[in-house]
C-alpha cells in the first residue's frame, strides 16, 4: 500500500491525533483528579491546590475507608453481586440469543419468541409492579432482588443474537452428523466461538450491576448487604447535609463526622470503586471492538 504524503492527508492525520489526545485528557482527567484528591491533605483541597498531582500526600482518607469495615464489605459485596449477575446473565442471553438465531425450522414460533423479546425495549411494567413482583416472590432483601428481575437486557441478547447469526450453519451440519445434540453443539462449538460477543456483552452487564444503586435502595434493607455504589450514595449525601448544616451554623453533623475531611473519602471511596472496572478491561479489551461491530453490522 503507497502512503498518501499529500497536504491534506498530513492535516487530516494532526487533526485525528489532537482529536484523540484531547479525548485521551478529558476521560483520563476524572481519574487522575479523584486519585490525587484522595491522596491530598484536606488543607490542599480546601484551599484549591489540586489540579492534577496530589498536594501533600495523606493516606488518612484510605485508612478511614478500609478500617471503618463498611466500605470493604460493601466492596466485597458489589463483587459477588456482580460476578454472579454476570455470569447467570450470559448464560441466559446467550441460552436465548442461539435459538433465536436459528432458522425457522429447527424453532417452533421464532418469531413470536423475537417480536416478544423486542417490545420489552419498548414497554416496561415500572417500579412499582416491579417492586410488588419482588415482594410477592420473597426476594426481598436477598442478592436475588438485584440479579433476577434484570437477568437479561434486550440489546445485549439482540448483539448476541447477532453474532450467532454469523457462524457457519456448515458447523452445526458437521457436528450432527457427527452425533452431538443441540447442548454439545451450543456450549462446545457455539460459546467457544462466541468469546468476542461474549466479553463485550459481559462487559455490559458487569458495568451495569458494579454501578447500579437504586435497586439495592429498594430492595435491600440490612446494611451488610450493602452494594459499593450504595454506600457512595450515603457517604455523598452526609456530605451535603453537613454543608447544608453548616451553612446554617449547625455544626453538629460534623462533628458527627469527626475531623477526618469527608471530601478525601469520598473520593478515595470512589477510586476504591473505579479500580476493579479499570483493571478487567483491557483484559477483554481485544474482544470488545469486534464483538460491539458485529452487534451493530447485523442486530
């Protein structure tokens, strides 16, 4: 292939590089700016010091987030939800998407199952009968309130359906006459070629429950059983009520608080909750462009 060394191939080029750079700082900002804070003495963020490197390095804020035993249990706690949400919901979509990809032969009613699955994008029962489904079924208060009644999201079976649809019908032809049934083929030929659509699709679905607060406000009334993102919440929302009440002159909620700058952490709470998804992407991070392609050339 000859290089294009016109002018306005190099233009184009700087124009593509600056483009990225500055997506590269305003994503990669956030993160810094949380970390150093996190770091940072309460003076220094009082005072307005902190711009992108930490001012005089304190590691009280991670003392008091991991010896207070609430945010470590939390923390441990968004992990089982997620690993478990995650792993239950790629067995369903993917247990859904594989017959849906098949001719109308080989599934009875396919595409009353299809026009199904796509009108729940479109109409949803809505908090309330959601939350009396729940109640009803005593769920309440368990890990299963979070997990179940969001075990599959349409968009995701959509992009694994998708991906299904483009391996070789040949493969199933060959593994039948070879004797294996419609399980063998799904979980020894379909899944094994599938890794793209499930990383991203994993990716999806494990971002949703690591992040997700407001179900667990509804359903999850024992602390212990507290989710990370829902710990943060509370810890945010003592803040703006100790400024609202210092600006009262009540003072009373800090010292409440103690002397710890509660800025500090909550920001060293929310890098604590960043971390675990920073470290599992670009493990999968190979996969997730193909597998969102696929889901978007065909869905």
């Amino acid at each position: 292939m000859v290089k294009d060394t016109s002018l306005s191939s190099k233009i184009l080029d700087i124009v593509i590089y600056v483009s990225l750079i500055a997506l590269m700082i305003v994503t990669l900002y956030p993160v810094i700016y949380i970390f150093s804070v996190s770091l940072s003495s309460s003076e220094a963020y009082e005072s307005g010091q902190i711009v992108l490197l930490p001012k005089g390095v304190n590691l009280g804020a991670y003392a008091v987030v991991f010896k207070a035993g609430t945010v470590p249990r939390a923390f441990l706690n968004s992990v089982l939800y997620t690993v478990v949400y995650t792993v239950l919901a790629l067995l369903f979509s993917t247990s859904m998407a594989y017959p849906l990809s098949r001719s109308k032969d080989r599934v009875p009613f396919k595409g009353f199952f299809g026009k199904l699955v796509v009108l729940t994008m479109f109409f949803s029962a809505g908090i309330v009968p959601n939350y009396l489904v729940v109640k009803y079924l005593g769920l309440m208060n368990t890990m299963w309130a979070l997990i179940l009644p969001v075990m599959v999201t349409t968009y995701n079976l959509v992009v694994m359906r998708s991906f299904f649809e483009g391996i070789p019908i040949d493969l199933e032809e060959a593994a039948f006459i070879d004797g294996a049934n419609e399980i063998v083929i799904f979980f020894k030929i379909m899944l094994p070629l599938a890794k793209a659509a499930l990383a991203t699709v994993g990716l999806f679905y494990a971002v949703y429950m690591w992040n997700s607060w407001f179900t667990a406000m509804l359903y999850i009334k024992d602390s212990s059983k507290y989710p990370l993102q829902l710990i943060i919440r509370q810890i945010i929302m003592q803040n703006q009520m100790a400024a609202e009440l210092a600006a009262m002159g009540d003072t009373s909620m800090q010292d409440a608080l103690g002397s710890t700058n509660t800025e500090t952490v909550k920001y060293a709470t929310l890098f604590v909750s960043i971390v675990p998804m920073l470290i599992v992407y670009p493990f999968i991070q190979k996969y997730f462009v193909k597998g969102v392609m696929v889901g978007s050339v065909k869905g």
